[in-house]
C-alpha cells in the first residue's frame, strides 16, 4: 500500500502482519513471546556480536539524552534479558528504582537481573499500575513487537508522572536505497549465518532473520512521531545515530493529567 494511502488510515500496529510468520494480528502476540521465549538463552550473546561489544555502551548514552537521571523511578518495558534495564540502572543509581515489563518470561528468567531488580510479566498494551507511577520510561528495540501504537503510546502517556519523560530506542530503515540494501544484505545473511554458528538452539538464526523482516515492515519515524503527539505527549523528537538507530524522546506535560 502506498504510504500516502496508508497515512489517511488510522494506524494500530507498527506493522501489517509479516508473511511467512504470521498471518494474522491475532497470532502476532504468541509469535513473537514464543520466539523470544525459545531463543533468551542466546540472546545477550549474540547481541553483543553483532554490535561489536557497543550496544551497552550506546545503549546509556541514549538514556541520558533522553534525560534520565540519579534517583529516577523507572519502568523499563520490553526489558528482556535486561540490557537496556542494565544501564538505567547505572545511571539511577539503584536496582530498587527499576521495574522491568516483559511477556517473554523465558527472556526474564535468563536476565542478569532477575535477583537484583522487580521483573514482571506483561505486555506495553496493558501496564499493570496506578496512572502517574514512574519519572521516566524506556522502551529498548520492542516497538516493532507490539500490536497497537495508539494503546501503548496511551499507557505509557497514562502510567509516567507529569514531566515524566519516555525513551524509545528502535532500529529504523535507512533512507536511501544502496544503505537499504547494505543494512538488509548483512541482516538477512551474515546475521543469520553468524546466529546459527554460535546459538544453542536452532530458532535463533529465525529471530535474527525476523529482526529485519519487523525493521522493514515497521511504519516511517513520522508516524511514531505523530502518534506520540496525538496521544498528548509534548517536546515529541527523534535523535538519529549513524542513520539507522533512532530514539524517541518525549514528556508528559505537567499539567496533562488524564
Ligand atoms: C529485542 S528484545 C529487546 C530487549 C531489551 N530491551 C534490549 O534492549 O536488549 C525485545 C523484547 O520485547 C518484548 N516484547 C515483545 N512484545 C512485547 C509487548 N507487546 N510489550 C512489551 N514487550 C514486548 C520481547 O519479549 C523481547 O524481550
């Protein structure tokens, strides 16, 4: 569908379901918790690999772009294995500061953090707590997982305190061909041949592949943008790093009680 067509529609998912995979927004959800479920155990170390040992570093340097700072309450939503959660929690200053939200329980219970930090199940679609709860939210590379932009956009807008600030960290497509091209070569063949060698179960080169698939799929940083802002978030921006990584900065206004 050509994306002036598609901007007239009102946007749910961040993406159509992805052929091959799924075919319905209904198996969406289980797709994606089973893959992150049979596939946790090798999911730091390949992440590692595959970012040359950066992504930690990249990882705090966008948190404190995004204004993150000592004595934060945070809830860290997709938190996974709890790699960005890992370096909020550096940055805060206490494990006891940070909630981690994730459905994959399989990816929570090979976290580094699963004794240190509060980790609990749940989806961004539906957060389990009070309105006004956090100082600050971060999602890290799970935005193309959920199902409906406008819902979590809402919770997330529902749950941060006023002044509250979001962070969203996701890989976006490059802007010109050849960089398309480049980016898709090396994920759908070196990332996948570079999972099989060194996972321990075989659904991980499948998680690797899909990874692209989601990136290619997923709807322009605009949208993003525009949906933050329709759900009534304010200081909406996007801060782009070596064009493909972006972060998703926003606050809730002081007085934007809803
Ligand atoms: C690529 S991992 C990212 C983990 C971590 N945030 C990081 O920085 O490495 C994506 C995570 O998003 C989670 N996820 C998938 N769908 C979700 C949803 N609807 N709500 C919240 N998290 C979701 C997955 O279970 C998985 O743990």
């Amino acid at each position: 569908m050509p994306d002036s067509e598609q901007s007239n529609r009102s946007i749910k998912a961040p993406h159509q379901p992805i052929a091959g995979y799924y075919t319905t927004e209904e198996e969406r959800a289980s797709f994606i918790r089973d893959m992150f479920d049979t596939t946790s155990v090798d999911y730091d170390r390949i992440e590692h690999l595959l970012a040359l040992g950066t992504g930690q570093w990249y990882r705090g340097q966008a948190l404190k772009r995004a204004g993150l700072q000592s004595g934060m309450e945070i809830l860290d939503v997709g938190c996974g294995t709890g790699l960005l959660a890992a370096q909020a929690i550096e940055i805060i200053g206490s494990s006891e500061l940070l909630t981690g939200l994730d459905p994959s329980l399989g990816m929570l219970q090979a976290s580094t953090l699963l004794r240190k930090a509060t980790l609990i199940g749940g989806r961004a679609e539906h957060i389990p707590f009070p309105d006004n709860s956090f100082d600050f939210l971060s999602m890290g590379y799970a935005l193309r997982h959920v199902s409906n932009l406008e819902q979590v956009f809402g919770e997330y807008l529902r749950v941060l305190k006023p002044g509250g600030k979001l962070c969203i960290l996701e890989i976006t497509r490059p802007e010109t061909r050849l960089g398309s091209v480049l980016l898709k070569t090396y994920m759908r063949t070196l990332v996948p041949l570079l999972a099989r060698a060194i996972s321990t179960t075989g659904e991980t080169s499948k998680l690797w592949r899909y990874y692209w698939d989601s990136i290619e799929a997923c709807v322009p940083p605009r949208r993003i943008l525009q949906t933050l802002e329709n759900v009534g978030f304010s200081g909406v921006k996007q801060h782009r790093e070596l064009r493909i990584f972006s972060e998703y900065q926003a606050v809730k206004q002081q007085s934007g009680f809803r």
